[in-house]
C-alpha cells in the first residue's frame, strides 16, 4: 500500500467519467442543448448569440433564449449577423419572451442587415420551418448608410420565413432601401413568383426608422408577403415611399400576392412622395388590405393619403379606415375617413364585420377595445388576455386537450388566434342540427394544432350560402406539418357553396404538410364551384409548393357536385399522398371529374378505390379525373363513367403522368376519347386492366381511347369481349377467359402473390379461370376494420386454419387470398408481407 494514485476499478471508471465529461464539455455549444427540436440549443448570453452566426451548420437548428440579453458589448460591425444571401437562416429560433438589448450594428452600405440577415422559409428547404417568435429587442441601434434590407429584427425574410410575437421598442435604424422597424423586406423574387413571401403576425414596431426608398414602420418592403395582427407606433421618414406599417406592399403576379390583415399604425410619417398612414405605395393586383387602420400624422411632398399614399387602385382594400383629424388627410387611396370621435367608437368597426372580443359575432376576438377607451387594439395588447371559451376540461396542450363534449364547446373555438395551434378532443358523439356553426380556421387563421374525434362523429354540419365562399368545410383551413386531424366522422353533412372554391365536408383546405387520418363522412352532399370534395376540397396551394402532407385511411360516401376539380373524397390535390382510403358517393361535375379525386398533381394515390358513379363533361374518371403529375398506385375503381365531351376513362379521364398496378370494371360511355382505363394518356401506364363496357363516338378504346406523342403503355389489358372493343391505343386484347387466367398475367411480369422470380412485392391475387386479378391489399384485411392488418386478422386466419373447398366456401371467409382453395402457409405468409398495413400515423 502506498500514497499515491491506486487504478483501482471504481478510480478507473470515475476515471474515465471525467476523462468523458471534459472531452465533451469542450464539444458542448451555447450554453446546451443539442439543437434538435426536443433539446434545443440554449442562448443564454450575449457570447452564445454571437456564436450563432460562426455556426453555418447550426442555421437549420432549433435555439431557445434563457435569459435577458445585453449587446451592449458589441459595437460596430462585431457582432456576427445570423444569416446570409448564400446560408440563411432556416431553423427556429425561440425568444421565449426574453429580452436582447442594445444591439448594435453600423456599416458602410452592407445589405440584409438585422441581427437576423436573412432567413429561409421551408418552401425551399426540406431543413425545416424558420420561424423566429418570442423576442423582444429594446433600443436597437443599427445605421446601414446606403445598403438595403435593414431590420432592428432581420433584414430579409423570404420564401415562407415566419416571424410571430415579436417586438422592437425604441432605438432606431436606419439605411436605403427595404428599411423597417422589424424586417427590411419581406419577399420573394420574380425567379420564385411560386412561392410566397414571408409570414409575420402579432408583431409591433416603436422606434425611429428612416431611409431613402421603401421604408416602413414595421416592414420597409413586403412583397407577397403576410402581415397579420400587427401594428406599429413609429416615427418614419423617407424621401419616397413611406408607410406607417410598411413603405411598400407589391405582387408579382395574380398567384403571388401580398396580404395586411388585421394591424393598424399610429406611427408619424413624412416622406416628399408617397406618404401614407399604413402603406406608402399599395403597388399590387390581387391584393388583400383588411380590416386595418391608422391614426398617426402624415405628410408628403407629393401624394400624401390617410391610409395609402400611392396605389394603381383601391381595388383589395375593404373595411379599412384612417383618421381624419390625427393624420391630417382628408382622402386617401383605399378606407374610409372617419372623425378621432369616430374612431374611438366600437361600433364604426363591428358595422364593419370586425370581430371584438365578448361581441356576439362570432369567436374569433381579433380585435379588442383598450381599458378606458380609445383606438382599438389587437387582442395579444389586451392586460390581462381576455378569458378563453370553457370546455369540459384541458388545457390545449398535446397531454391535456381541451376536451368537447357540446356543441357549443365545439362552436366556440371559430378561428380565435388563441385557439389555433392548441389540441383537442371530442368526448362523446354531437349533433350540429340547428346550429349556426363557424367554421373552424381562416386562411390568414389557419388551425395549426390537433384534433381527435376519438372515433365519435359529427351529425347535420351544414353550410348553405349563395354568395361567394371559399375554404368551406368544419375545418376552414389546417396548415403545417403538426396540423393533424383524426379518428373523426360526419354524419350526413350538407353543404351548398356553390359560388365557391376549396369546398369540403370535414375540411376546405389541407395545405403546408398537414394531415387527416381516420376520418370519414357518411351521408349526406356537397356542392360548389371549384375543388369540390366529399372530404377535402383542396390540398396544398395550387400556386406554390409546398410540404407534402397525408391522407390516410379515410373515406367518404357523400354525394358531390361541382364545376372543376370535383372528387368523392377530395376535389383538387396538389401535394397531398393519399392512402388506403375510398369514396362511394356519386360524382358530377363539368372539368376534372373523379370517383376519389378531380384533379390529381404531384401527389400520390396508393392503395385507393372509388365505386361511385361520375358524370362529367371534359375528364372524367372512376378514380381521378385529371392526372396531371401524380403517381396512381395500387388503386381500382367500378363505378360507372358517363362523359359528354373530351376524355372519359374507367379509372381515369386524362393521364399526364404514372398510373401502375391498377384496374377499372366500370361501364363507359363518352363522346371522343374513351377508354375502358384512360380516355387520354400521355406518359406512362403500366401493368393495369379493365373490363367495363366502353361506347362513345369518336377515338374509342378498350384500354385506352387517345395518345398523344409517345406515351408508354406495357403490360396493360383490357377484355375485348365485355369492353365490346376489340382495338385500343395502347395495351393487349384478350378474351374473358384469358383475362381471369393466371399466366396471362405472369408472363408478362406482373408480381402475383406467391410468385417468387417476380419478387416479394405480392401486389396481385386472383381466381383462376374463375375471376379478374384483385389486390391483394384490398382482400388481406380479413376482419373488414379500415386502419390496419393487426392481430385481429392473425386471429381471423388462425380461427379458420387448414380449411379447403375454399372455392365451394366463399373461399373461406376470404382467408384463401392466394386463392389455392385451401387456408394454408400461403395465405399466411401474404399476412405477413402485410403486417401493420394500413396503419394510421
């Protein structure tokens, strides 16, 4: 025994513990957290924000502040901005409420200046949503001399950036171009018109902001972007171009516009031209302003206005007002003037349909009146918020939904911006006879949280107007990879929007990745104008790109009518994936007409079906109607066809794209291109069938009626005899027999169950010499639940194990799926290369 050291076991494992601690504590960044989602990085100091910008493999991550922070020590150009024109910003960055101070930055004519440079939102990044919330900056201090896009927040927020409840009080900034009290610009670029600019919502400005063009109190330039629910109470000067919220609001084209809805300005602002108490120049058709005011004083050279200096026109800007006798302006481009008296009267806006809070019109409580009187303010400005609408219980939050059990519970949620991202959950079934029901989310409101049904449904959700509506349905609008709505029913649902578009049953737009699983809607009907669906009127937006999002294990069997884009399950599906879902109802409509889905692009259907009837003029399809640059996998249709003009198919009217692995039984009758599969095909069909009766008067196929160009068309058949065709563009003729014969099919590489050269896929079954090929998909589901082959279906085969004569027995229940007349290894081992199929996410 001696003094020193002893490597014994338990030293060499504390050993070793501090040899781990300290070669990681000297990995470790900011002041922890990994950066994902889960653990987020931690910003606890004014070092740990400056390190952000040295990090370019950190600006997709996920930040939380912990603690106020003071930039008082950086001076200059030292602190590193966050994001730049070739590494942008793309992560999230939570402000958690704390405070940054005294930020600093003064250069010579540097662009895309803030303590954000530039920040990228997920329509071009498959990294993440950038979404920056919950930050506070006092007294910023930034002068960009002659350089453009300067914010106290960020410089330039594109493609999707989102910037929510975020705030600048005090300090100024100032540069040449796009200049803002929070962001320089908002935008996207003639280069990417598809996309949108960036979102910012429940944001206020207060400081000094100056520039030469396009300067504004909260955004200096906005273009196809989003305000919403914001105001500004800045002071701002520009020789051009100047705005109390933003200095310029400008589109691109008519998909690509901006919108300001829901703020108002008390800012002061001069500028020698185009002066304007909310927007400097509204230069943009197709825009939205909404339900916005401004009250602070304005001067200018040269076209000065109360709410707008310069505009093209007044066309986009409803129920807005300014103040005649604060700003100075009796007129204005766009609003009504009305007296400071006038203004400060609650009623001047409710007779304008704006929603306040505790007013009997609705619950959206956007807006609000402040304690004493006055202007009004927006509902976040209220000390303390207003109370929320009780339910049964919960708190919103993913571990304890608020909880519904009334129809009035169900009614109260509307689309209040409170209640938008929270989660909910029905506790019993609910009749909605005689309710005047507001709609759950709004475009600029859209729900962004969940809902479960919990398997309860929904009775008598009505929606009658003659007027124009869009986005109609329980759900108005769901957005973002989070928004999810399952296990939920209606009931016989009746809804006549027909001067409408994006009408649905259970919801009227499904866009930005969201989801619906295990919902149905039995009963009922649905009319509208364009995008029309028995559950879903529109996925994704038709303009844009944007995160696919799923439809699984759904189904509808109301009846639906439209103009174009109509479908029994969904109307129009521009980015959506949907799966092993189906929809019985009848069909009709004028373009794009189909038993599950009108109009089909760049999404997938796999696994689908549709039996309903669909009538149409141009494009109409069993499945889908118009197939423009979407995958049809897997999927069958039997309902029957009737078309009055162009392109009539069993499964579909028009392909532009892949249709594999598919059959039609129905009937069709057509005028020119008509085809028992496709009326028109111009890319590729491969291994599909069909056996319906197929008549029209012009270009009229077994398989396929038109071709265009050189399209691919292999290993696909139709029956010359019950078609009563005994040619088509494209595919082989055979007889019934050979069409309900095994090896007609085998040999031409089809992947049956139990055939080992053409791989372990087991897509096809069938009867032999008895029956058509089926999907194997569709018939392994033995116990008929929708949501997945589980241990209920293991059970349903073992209960009728070693059972033969399957031919004689209904072929055993249907456990018989290889179809070889007894329910032996061969059916089970299709079970299980079909395990947990169907399953709902």
């Amino acid at each position: 025994m001696t003094d020193g050291w002893q490597i014994t076991p338990r030293r060499a494992i504390v050993a070793g513990v501090v040899v781990f601690l300290t070669a990681n504590a000297s990995l470790a960044k900011y002041s922890g957290g990994t950066g994902d989602a889960n653990n987020p990085y931690r910003i606890g100091t004014a070092a740990d924000l400056n390190d952000i910008g040295n990090h370019v493999e950190d600006f997709n991550s996920h930040f939380v502040v912990v603690n106020d922070i003071d930039l008082s020590g950086y001076t200059g150009m030292q602190f590193n901005i966050i994001g730049d024109d070739t590494n942008p910003f793309t992560g999230s960055f939570d402000g958690n409420g704390r405070t940054v101070s005294n930020f600093t930055y003064n250069s010579a004519g540097a662009n895309s200046i803030g303590l954000f440079g530039r920040v990228a939102g997920f329509y071009i990044s498959e990294l993440g949503t950038a979404n920056i919330k919950g930050l506070v900056l006092v007294d910023p201090n930034i002068d960009a001399e002659t350089g453009d896009y300067v914010g106290s927040l960020v410089g330039e927020l594109i493609y999707g950036g989102a910037v929510t409840g975020c705030y600048s009080y005090g300090g100024k900034v100032s540069g040449n171009d796009a200049v803002g009290g929070l962001v320089g610009r908002s935008m996207t670029d003639y280069g990417h018109s598809s996309q949108p600019g960036g979102r910012i919502s429940q944001c206020r400005a207060s400081c000094a902001v100056s520039g030469n063009n396009k300067v504004g109190g909260l955004v200096g330039e906005n273009v196809c972007g989003q305000i919403i629910s914001s105001s500004s109470g800045c002071s701002v000067t520009a020789t051009a171009e100047a705005g109390g919220l933003t200095g310029r609001n400008q589109a691109l084209d008519v998909y690509a516009h901006p919108v300001i809805l829901d703020c108002y300005s008390t800012a002061a602002v001069e500028a020698n031209d185009c002066g304007g108490g909310l927007i400097g120049i509204n230069w943009a058709w197709g825009s939205l302003v909404a339900r916005c005011y401004s009250a602070g004083p304005v001067t200018a050279v040269t076209n000065a206005g109360g709410l707008i200096g310069c505009a093209e026109s007044s066309a986009g800007v409803s129920c807005c007002f300014w103040d005649v006798n604060t700003t100075g302006q009796p007129t204005s481009i766009g609003g009504v003037g009305k007296t400071t008296g006038e203004m400060c009267d609650v009623n001047t806006f409710v007779d304008a349909n704006w929603d306040f809070v505790g007013q009997p019109d609705g619950p959206s409580d956007i807006w609000a009146t402040p304690t004493g009187g006055g202007y009004p303010i927006l509902w976040w400005q209220l000390t303390p918020l207003a109370p929320l609408p009780p339910f049964a219980a919960g708190t919103g939050l993913p571990d304890a939904p608020y909880l519904i059990s009334t129809a009035g519970e169900l009614n109260s949620i509307g689309h209040n911006p409170r209640l938008m991202n929270a989660h909910f959950k029905l506790l019993n079934d609910i009749d909605l006879d005689g309710v005047d029901f507001f709609v759950i989310g709004a475009e600029m409101y859209p729900f962004t949280g969940a809902f479960c049904g919990d398997g309860y449904e929904i009775a008598n959700f009505g929606y009658d107007s003659s007027e124009w509506s869009e986005n109609v349905g329980l759900f108005s609008v769901i957005e973002g990879k989070n928004a999810h709505i399952r296990s939920l029913g209606l009931v016989d649902p009746n809804i006549k929007a027909t001067s409408g578009r994006n009408i649905g049953t259970l919801v009227g737009l499904l866009a930005g990745g969201s989801s619906v699983s295990g919902c149905h809607a039995h009963g009922g009907s649905v009319a509208g104008e364009d995008r029309v669906g028995g559950l879903v009127g529109m996925t994704g937006f038709y303009y844009r790109s944007s995160p696919v999002g799923q439809i699984t294990n759904c189904y509808a069997t109301t009846s639906v009518s439209g103009d174009s884009g109509v479908g029994g399950l969904v109307g129009s599906n521009y980015d959506t994936h949907i799966s092993y879902s189906y929809a019985s109802g009848d069909v009709s409509g004028d373009w794009g007409s189909g038993g599950l889905v009108g109009y089909l692009s760049r999404g997938k259907v796999l696994r689908c079906y549709a039996s309903g009837d669909v009538s149409g003029h141009h494009d109409a399809g069993g499945l889908v109607g118009f197939n423009s640059r979407g995958s049809i996998i897997e999927c069958h249709a039997s309902g029957n066809i009737s078309g009055t003009g162009l392109s009539a198919g069993g499964l579909l009217g028009t392909n532009f794209w892949l249709v594999a692995d598919s059959y039609a039984t129905g009937s069709v009758v057509g005028d020119e291109r008509v085809g028992g599969l496709a009326g028109d095909n111009y890319e590729v069909i491969s291994n599909c069938y069909s056996t319906g009766s197929v008549s029209g008067s012009e270009e009229v196929g077994g398989l396929i009626g038109h071709v265009f160009s050189s399209p691919i068309t292999t290993a696909s058949f139709w029956d010359i005899e019950t078609s009563g065709q005994a040619t088509s563009k494209g595919g082989v003729g055979k007889t019934t027999a050979q069409m309900q014969t095994r090896s007609t099919f085998t040999n031409a590489g089809w992947d049956f169950a139990g055939e080992i050269v053409n791989g372990p896929n087991d897509i096809w079954t069938i009867h032999d010499q008895v029956d058509y090929p089926k999907h194997v998909w569709k018939l392994v589901n033995f116990t008929g639940g929708w949501y997945q082959v589980d241990m209920a279906d293991f059970a349903y085969l073992a209960d009728r194990w070693g059972r033969d004569n399957c031919g004689l027995a209904d072929d055993c229940d249907g456990t018989d799926v290889d179809f070889s007349d007894a329910t032996d290894w061969g059916d089970l081992k299709i079970l299980c290369h079909h395990w947990l199929d169907n399953t709902t996410p």
